[in-house]
C-alpha cells in the first residue's frame, strides 16, 4: 500500500477495481451454504456488483439515494453497499433484529428508496408498516422462501434485479461509469444509525475520506495483510463491522468469510480458522464460559492437566506475549504446555491462527482477558464510536494492559476536559447527524473536536486512556462520594454467573443493584448441584441462587472499597431480576447496553422496593415478543442486603 | 386422469388441483375390533388435508392404510387415477409418498445428516459392492442425494445439528429431523402423524410454517393427523373429522367447526 496508490483510492467502488486488478484470482468472499464453502474471488464479486448496480439503475436509482440493508452477514448484502456506493447512493445498513417500529423510523428518517432484505421475516416487518413509508420504492429480497404468494409489485428478488441489470447493459453501463468517475473523497460513503442509549437512534454520516483514512492507518497500525482471514458475524449496521468486513477487506484484499446461520458460527469458525477476529467481551465470556462447562464434566486426569496447565500460563503466557524476560525452564513448561492443551484448546474454539484479535463494546474483565492472552492469543482492546470511524485507542503489540484502553490510534488527538469528559479530533471524525445539526453542533465543535461522553483519564506511567464511565451518569451519592455506576456494573459482570448488573444510587443514601443471571452458568451450576427449577423466574429466585448472588456482591463490594475514590458505590442492597433484559422491550440498546433511564422508569417499583427496606416486591412486567406481541409476567422479587466495608470517607469536594 | 377433474382456489390464493388418492368405503378390522367403519374420503393434489379426531377415533390406522402398512378388509384406495393393489410399505414409499411417525423413529446412534439421508434411499440404484468402495455410480448418486439433502436442511433451518447424534437433540428438533428425512424423499404426499405432539407453542409455530412453507415451496401434498384443533383449523384445507371409526364431518375447517356431529364429539355429549 504506497502513499502514491492511495491518492486515486478515493471510493469504495475504486477500492474494488483496484484489488480485481491486483488479487483477480483470490478469493474475496466466501459464504457456507449448502454445507460447503461458496467463495467468490474479487473478479467475481466486482462482477455481482456491476450486475446490481445495473439493476439499481434499471429500477431508477438515482445519486444520493439511501439503499437501506437489513439481513444477516452475507456476501449479497456486503455487495449490496458496494454497488449503492457505484452509483452514487448511499447504504445504510440497519440492525436486523430491529422491531417494526425502529425500523420505521430509521427508513422514514432516511427516506429510504430502497429496501434490500435477507429473508421473509424482515419482508414481513417492513409489509407491516409500509403504509407509513412515503419514499420506499421497492423491496429486494434475496431469500424467496414463503413468499410466492405476495404482492410482487413493489418486491423484487435479488438475482432477478441482477439479471435485470446484466441485460441492461449495454444501455447503461456507460451512465454508470460515468457515477462512478464523478465520486469525490468528501462524498458520503455510509451512513450508520447509532443505537442510541438515550433517545431516538442518529444517523451518522461517514465520508470516503473517513472511512478509506481511517481503514488504511488501522490496518497499517496492525500490519494486516491480503491473506488475512475474517469472519463477518456481527451485525452489519455496526461501525466495527464496516471497517472490518468492508473498509480494511478492500483496503488491504483480506478475504470475507460469512457463517452458515448464526447458530452454526461456532463451528464455522473453526473451519475457517480466522488469523484477524474481533468480538464483543460477550462472545469471549461465552467460549470460556463453554469450556468451563465442558470441562466440569471431565475426567479426573484431564481435570489436573488442565488446572495445571492454566495456572503456568496464567504466569508466563501474557509476559510472552509482551515480550517480557522468561525463565527457559518456564518456556519449555509453556511449550509442552503448548501442544497438550493451549493448543487443542484454541483449535477447539477456532483461534489457532489468530494473529490479531481485538475486543470493544465494553470492558472486559481481567481474567477473562487474560485467561485468553495466557493461552498464547493477542487480544487487544481498543476503544472507540461510530462517530470516530472506529478507532479513537487501540492498544499496540506488546503493550496490553487489562484496565486501560492503550494509546491514542494513528492520527487521532486525544484529549481530556476539566469535568474529565474525553474529546477527540482524527481524520475518522464524522461528517454530520444526517438531518440533525443541533445534535451535530453539541457532539462536533468548529475545530473538529468530539466529545466522547466517556469520563476518564490517562495513566501517567504509561500513557494509556482508562475510561471510567459515561460522563452523564457519573454521580454523587448523597454523602458527596462519587458514584460511577459502570464501574461496580463490570465488576459484578466479570462473575460467569452474572449477565448484567444495573447499580443505582446517584443522589441516594447508598448503592443498590440489579442483577441478571446468566442461565447457562447458572443452570449448568443448579444442575450439577441438584437443584431443580422450571425455567427462568424460577431459577433466577432460588434462594441458593441469592445466595451465591450476593457472594459476589460482597467480593464485589470489597474489591471497590480498595478505590478510596469510588468506595461509596458499594452495592448495599441487591435483587435479581425475574426476566433477561431485553432490546426488544428497549432496556438494552441492539448493541447490548443497558438504557439506564428506561430500566429505572420501567423498575421504579423495585427500585423503590430497595430503599424503602422491603423485604419482597411482587411486580408485572410488560414484554414484548421477538413478532412484535406483548405479553406481561409478573413474580415476587425478594431484596436481599449485601455486606459493606466501611472505609474512611473521602469527600468528592 | 381424475374423475372429478376439476380444480378450485383456496381462500389465500393457493390453487387445489384434482384427487391425487381417494379412499372408498375403507373397513379395517383387527379381529373383532372395528377400527374403521366405510369411510371415504379424498386426498386433491397441492392441499393440505387433516384427519382429526378424539383418542382411539382411528385417525392413525386411516394413516397407516393410506401408507399402505395396513391393507383394508373391505374398500378401494385409488391413487393417481388408478386402482392400489394391496401392497408392502416400501413399494408405496416408491410411488412417492413419505411419512413421519407419532412416536418419533430415527436412528439414535446417526448423525441427522445421516438419518436424512437414509430417505434418499428410493432414489439410490448402486450396487453394494459399487457404494462399499465409493466408487463410479456410487460416488456421483452419493453427491446428487447429499445436494438434495442439504437443501432440506436449509429449508428446515437444522445445519447447526447437521453433524449432531440424534438422540443428543430435544424432541421439538427430532420432530424436524423425521420432517427432513421424509422431504428428503421427494414425495408427492407427504404423511405427518401427530406432527406437533409434546410441543410447546412456539415450537408448534414453527412447525406450522415449515409445513405451510413445504406445502408452498415444493407443491408437497400433505395428509395430516393432529390433536390440537387450532392448529389443524390455521393450516389445512379441509378437513375429515373421525370418531369411534366413523366419518363424522368432511369439509373446510369452517364448515366442520360449526358441524353438530363435530362438536358433540369434542365437547362430549350425554349417552342415553
């Protein structure tokens, strides 16, 4: 990649024919179907393209429309972007599980043109609500599947559309050359709806400059290569995985791999063996999680080995990795260690060949992220927004640090306010809110500064960001101590058996909390205890199950009060919730965080519960099913009380 | 071909061609027990026909005369315009109609890739000592069936269990499994026993799509026994209502609804 390339590199589409020129041959997608990986090498995919853009221009598709995307990962849909953004329309990918309502407002709010979906089920949501949608032209959908019998005018089948636009093309492919040759640096390349923690979801619109600067020096940063492989898993309509799956794909030629379904990407991921993988802490916490379990259920023997084996490399597989002194008697106990179980093991969870892996979203507990750095694997954290095109931190080889989330990412100014707020300016930073310029102005300031709502701070020895929480929600309690909810929140989630935890306190006497178990942790746990339940409630307000609960609560306790900034936000009363929080009853957002001010409406009863000293809270609770119904279940929810430490009072003041 | 030839629309637009199989006066007996008392009924190409009724009604004797296990005493069984010789299972399975059983039976030990595959026996003409050494006619067969196969578990959302032993699934899944291994046949009518018995109700929900989607994507014929009477009155088109052996009711899910004979023998009703 020299500097001379890349300054005729100015789009997505250019990107393309670049790499058919230079990787024709190799292969760009693959997808497994059939039980067999299809792959299609770039000449291929550049040609689908064409065929789709024809098709768009055949239905009318004119420049700077918006070609909404709604499926699950696959190459047709990666294509589908590619082939707006060569005719100068703009892809806006959206979160696929999305309920009818949010998917309304995101097609109104675009006026979007042009629908195209994976299956029936989003056909059906859009059908639902179509009356609403003034601008939507036609729906394309690439799965025909159950919907012989509907109204075609305004549907059509993706390779129908490709077909379509290959028998046009004599007639337009020079209209086409012709968009694609007027496609400068500054225009859109995609927009993003951000999922939104408070409010109505944004839209974020991120230029061929953005995107194009932003892939290059990040895949500059980690030395990626065109042989890398990727798994496209998570959801299209997330920043992360444009950048991954589109931007750094055609800006280095890495190879796109999507999963069977997304029950068989397990599997997949294994067969594939990516050397470049991102996933949410989430997705770790369930591998490890998994391994547990299985391991539970060993035999004696392999039970030692393994124990064994960890515990080496807990001590010396993250000092390898960052290259840190090592006995040689501990290496050759870490290379047997190597071929008898860290090895088979990561085979087993498809990171053998993981040259690079990174996790963000959220934080991600220590020993979760070291038991994954023991084993040989170079996780990294990095930290960052849609509004930043990814990156703001990363943190480079070599220097990984489990609480910090490493320097500021190649081009990018980092800085923090007086209220310890962070801000920053990088060529990644984003156009604008589409149709929003008072939210616009708030976020961007003249200069191009953003601010995160993230408070944190650099470290001083190292220079590396530590992010503490979201600057709107850190608090005070009554007594004047700082409350950072988030901060106790993670602690608690780093425990297996606890999927969320929602701390409350600001402007209160003390801390409470509500928490959500992890069914699987905790099933496998009841069953091998044998304690028998009949289905989530049940399990979730056993009193064996409060009690294992609120040991941790207390272990969390006494690790926070270690902090004298933040020993006020020990947790002092707890519950366990009676449902999973869900993003279809709007208490997590899609991207799985937790809508605090819509949990503390929705809860108020319980939250009032763990004030007031009451022992037991019997509450109902709406929900809403995965069709968009509603249903409600109500249970008793006991309050238990947590042990504190007392500490000295520091005041904030 | 059909005596009655002609075909009718079905109210979401499906289009119901002529009588695939009809059922003349059938009497089976085991002994002296009447299972099924002259009853005629039948089957039109393209619809989806259930057969309900309350317990020992005979529902699943009418099934397994239909899949010929049992021959009848007395009565006629017409298919494709032609008069049935009384006949060994496997020889109806060729004419091209497959079945799943209310107590689910699949081979434990084998992969559902496996077990589904078995249903493409019909459709394997190698030699043994050919499909031992996978060679010639063996290998190219084997690669055409696992297509056919592997589309069936497309359909039927299972590739995350595509290599699973079956006795390791719940019995919501064996339930598609059997689905699966009977589509894999390519039948023209398809036979489901009791296909959403033990289930809960979303697992009954998706059940009722595939059988709805089978139907609408293949054309597949579908002879239905079920239980829960929802169910049945959501997805088929007509609708044959058994009791004590008898017919008792025969028509669109409406008309048996409101059929007196129908719901005496749901409800119950006093014996005199």
């Amino acid at each position: 990649m020299t500097a001379t390339a890349s300054a005729d590199l100015i789009s997505m589409p250019e990107l393309l024919a670049r790499n058919v020129l230079k990787f024709g041959a190799k292969a760009a997608y693959r997808e497994k179907e059939f039980g067999i990986w299809q792959s299609w090498t770039w000449s291929e995919a550049a040609e689908q393209v064409e065929a789709l853009a024809l098709g768009l221009l055949t239905l009318g598709a004119a420049k700077g429309d918006h070609v909404a995307i709604a499926g699950r990962n696959r190459p047709y849909l990666y294509w589908t972007m590619l082939a707006a953004q060569s005719i100068g329309a703009v892809p806006v990918p959206i979160y696929q599980d999305s309920v009818g309502e949010e998917l309304a407002y995101v097609l109104d709010h675009c006026n979007a043109r042009f629908l195209v979906v994976g299956d029936q089920e989003q056909v059906d949501k859009v059908l639902d609500i179509k009356d609403n949608l003034k601008s939507l032209q036609q729906i394309i959908y690439l799965d025909a599947r159950g919907m012989r019998k509907y109204d075609h005018s305004k549907l059509s089948q993706f390779h129908k559309l490709q077909d379509a636009g290959r028998a046009a093309k004599s007639e337009l492919i020079d209209e086409l050359a012709d968009r694609q040759a007027k496609l400068t640096y500054d225009d859109t390349c995609v927009m993003l709806y951000t999922s939104g923690t408070t409010g109505r979801p944004k839209g974020v619109v991120l230029s061929n400059r953005n995107v194009i600067e932003t892939s290059k020096s990040s895949a500059q940063f980690d030395g990626l290569v065109s042989d890398e492989e990727v798994v496209a898993y998570l959801p299209m309509a997330w920043v992360g995985d444009y950048i991954f799956s589109v931007g750094q794909a055609l800006w280095t030629g890495f190879c796109v791999n999507c999963p069977e379904s997304p029950e068989t990407m397990m599997t997949d991921l294994r067969e594939i063996g990516p050397t470049y993988y991102f996933a949410p802490p989430r997705v770790f916490e369930n591998q490890l999680t998994d391994v547990m379990i299985r391991m539970e259920d060993a035999g004696r023997f392999k039970k030692w080995m393994f124990h064994k084996s960890m515990a080496l490399a807990k001590k010396v597989g993250p000092e390898l990795l960052n290259g840190h002194p090592v006995s040689t008697m501990d290496r050759v106990k870490y290379w047997l260690g190597d071929k008898f179980i860290y090895g088979p093991l990561k085979n087993t969870l498809g990171l053998s060949r993981v040259r690079i892996g990174y996790t963000a979203g959220e934080a991600i507990g220590p020993e979760l992220f070291d038991f994954y750095r023991s084993l040989g694997i170079n996780l990294k954290q990095l930290y960052g927004q849609t509004e930043a095109t990814v990156y703001i931190t990363m943190q480079p080889d070599g220097e990984v640090l489990a609480d910090t989330v490493g320097v500021p990412a190649p081009g990018v100014e980092v800085r923090v306010g007086d209220n310890g707020e962070i801000y920053y300016r990088s060529p990644g930073v984003f156009v604008e809110y589409f149709n929003n310029p008072e939210s616009t102005a708030s976020t961007k300031d003249k200069d191009g500064w953003v601010a995160t709502g993230d408070a944190g701070f650099f470290e001083e020895n190292n220079g590396h960001l530590r992010i503490i929480d979201r600057a709107k929600d850190v608090g005070k309690i009554k007594d004047g101590r700082m409350f950072a909810p988030k901060y106790v929140e993670n602690k608690l989630k780093f425990f297996p058996n606890i999927l969320e935890a929602v701390v409350f306190g600001n402007d209160r006497e003390f801390c409470t909390a509500f928490i959500n178990i992890d069914l699987n942790a905790v099933g496998n746990w009841a069953e091998r205890n044998n304690i028998a339940y009949g289905g989530y409630q049940e399990l979730s307000q056993h009193s064996a199950v409060l009690e294992m609960i609120k040991s941790h609560v207390e272990e969390t306790n006494l690790s926070v009060a270690e902090d004298p900034m933040l020993s006020g936000c020990q947790v002092h009363r707890f519950l366990v919730l009676h449902k999973e929080l869900d993003a279809d009853d709007g208490e997590l957002t899609r991207t799985r965080k937790v809508r605090r001010r819509i949990v503390e409406e929705k809860f108020s009863d319980l939250i009032e519960g763990l004030y007031d000293g009451s022992e037991r809270v019997a509450t109902t609770t709406e929900v809403t099913y995965e069709d968009g119904r509603k249903g409600s279940i109500s249970a008793t929810l006991e309050m238990r009380d947590a042990a504190t430490v007392a500490t000295q009072r520091i005041a904030a003041e | 071909m059909f005596d009655q030839p002609e075909s009718f629309e079905t109210v979401d637009g499906r289009t119901i061609g002529g009588v695939m199989m009809e059922m003349k006066n059938i009497t089976l007996r085991f002994g002296g027990v009447v299972a099924i008392q002259d009853i005629s009924f039948d089957i039109r190409e393209g619809e989806i026909r259930a057969i309900i009724g309350p317990n020992g009604a005979g529902k699943s004797s009418m099934l397994n005369v239909i899949s010929g296990f049992y021959n009848p005493q007395e009565g006629e069984v017409w298919y494709k315009g032609e008069l049935r010789p009384s006949m060994k299972p496997f020889e109806v399975a060729r004419q091209g109609i497959a079945r799943t059983f209310q107590n689910i039976a699949l081979f434990e030990g084998m992969s559902v890739l496996d077990n589904v595959m078995t249903g493409r026996l019909n459709h394997m003409k190698a030699g043994i000592l050919s499909q031992a050494l996978w060679y010639g006619n063996a290998q190219r067969e084997e690669t055409e069936n696992r297509e056919v196969v592997e589309r069936v578990i497309d359909f039927l959302e299972i590739q995350d269990i595509r290599k699973t032993p079956v006795s390791r699934l719940p019995y919501g899944l064996k339930k598609r499994v059997e689905l699966a291994r009977a589509l894999a046949a390519d039948p023209k009518l398809l036979l489901l026993d009791e296909p959403m018995a033990g289930m809960n109700v979303e697992e009954k929900e998706d059940m009722s799509r595939f059988i709805l989607d089978v139907n609408d994507e293949f054309g597949t014929t579908i002879a239905l026994i079920e239980h829960d009477m929802s169910v049945v009155m959501d997805i088929s088109d007509r609708v044959v209502v058994m009791d004590y052996g008898k017919k008792i009711g025969d028509g669109t899910p409406k008309d048996v609804r409101s059929n007196k004979a129908v719901i005496d023998a749901y409800l119950g009703v006093a014996h005199d």
